[in-house]
C-alpha cells in the first residue's frame, strides 16, 4: 500500500461503517419505535453517512483538480465546510419534511442559505487565513 493512498482509504473506510450505521440503526431501531430518541439516531447516523460520503467524494473532486493550486490545509478546510453545509441541508429539509413543509422552495431556500454561508466564509475567513500565512 502506498503511503498518499492512506487517506482516501480511510475516507472510504469511514464511508462504509457510517452507511452500515445507519443501516444498523433503520434495521434494528426504527426512527418511529423510540419516539424522538429514534428520530435523532436515524438522523445522526445518517449525517455521518452523508458526511463521510460527501468528503470522500470531494476529495477525488478536490484533490485532482486543486493538485498544485492551492496548499493541501486549504483543501481540507473547504472539503470539510462543503460536506458540513451539504450535510445540513439535507438533515435540515429531512426534518422540515418531517413536519410536512419540506418543498421545492424550502429546499432551494436552503441552499441558497448554504451559498451565502460559503461565499462569507471564502471571502472573509480564507482571505484572512491568506494574510496570516503570508506575514509569516
């Protein structure tokens, strides 16, 4: 095994055991068996396996594209922000469809909320990142 395919493996690795952790908790719990307690693991254990997919796939996506462009911490600190705002999105309308307003709309709302919330931070906080490296 070479020593730079250690990461996406682990990645995929993660993957897997978040996906047979939800399928775990939809087997043998049920989100309607434990009330509220159910509904919060089946939505944990599906925002790992959102998340730990996402991350996986943004780093083939990043990493092959961004090769020489931008330093690997940066690459990291996105890959891991857009796989948290994705995840929210999809954890958020879950919810919202839960309660019987999940629609088309509120689904775009949504992402678009998830856009500002990136741009901001690629303006501000990436730019700020810059400087401080830069002064040193």
């Amino acid at each position: 095994m070479r020593e730079n395919n250690i990461y996406p493996i682990l990645l995929i690795s993660a993957s897997a055991a978040s996906i047979l952790l939800w399928v775990g908790v939809v087997i043998f719990i049920g989100p309607d068996e434990l009330g509220v307690l159910g509904v919060a693991l089946f939505l944990s254990a599906f925002g790992f396996a959102i998340f730990s997919s996402l991350l996986a796939c943004f780093y083939y996506i990043h990493i092959h594209a961004n090769r020489a462009s931008s330093p690997p911490f940066r690459i990291f600190h996105r890959m891991f922000r857009e796989s948290g705002l994705l995840t929210g999105v999809v954890i958020i309308y879950l919810i919202l469809a839960h309660f019987g307003i999940g629609t088309f709309t509120n689904l775009g709302l949504l992402l678009g909320i998830a856009i500002v919330i990136d741009a901001i931070y690629i303006f501000y906080y990436d730019r700020r990142r810059r400087a401080k490296i830069s002064e040193y």
